[in-house]
C-alpha cells in the first residue's frame, strides 16, 4: 500500500541545505541529479516503506542511503512515510540524531 509522504521541519530543512550545499559548489547538473534521485527513492519507499534498514529498533526509525554521503531517515506509521532527516555521513555517526 502506498503511504503518504510527510516532511517534518528538519527533514526539510536539512534537504534544503543540501540543495543549497550542491547548487554553490557542484552546479545545477549534480543538484537536479540528486533530486531526481532522492524523489524516485521517496516513491519507491511511499510503496515499500520496509525497505529501508532498521536504524533505531525502539523508536522504529528506518534508514535508506541516498547517495554515499546523504541517508534518510523515516518512520512509518498506518497511512504516512515520515520524512525525519538527511544525514551527512561524513559527519561522526555519534551525531545521528533521531
């Protein structure tokens, strides 16, 4: 069953600094690339949402690996795919909050 897809504000604004991050320092190819990526993995997931890795058991957060430096974190309820973060993996794994 297809879910609904819901941002919360942080999933939103750590998408945003990314698109920010990529159009300065890479360009608009590597930008629309990663988009277009990341909206095909969203609709994928809205369709399977257990696909993603189970990262915190307790609070039944899943995680998908965008890209070798961006993960996505979510949970899944009865009717919606919450968007939680995009996570820099170059970052300390210590920082992963959820």
């Amino acid at each position: 069953m297809v879910k609904t897809i819901v941002w919360n504000r942080r999933a939103s604004n750590s998408f945003n600094d990314i698109i920010s991050y990529l159009q300065s320092e890479w360009g608009d190819k590597v930008t629309r690339d990663f988009v277009k990526r990341t909206y095909q993995i969203l609709d994928l997931l809205a369709a399977i949402p257990e696909m993603g890795s189970v990262e915190h058991q307790e609070k039944q957060i899943r995680g998908f690996v965008i890209t070798k430096h961006n993960t996505l974190f979510y949970r899944v309820d009865e009717e919606r795919l919450i968007l939680l973060h995009f996570f820099d993996n170059r970052q300390d794994p210590k920082k992963k909050s959820f």
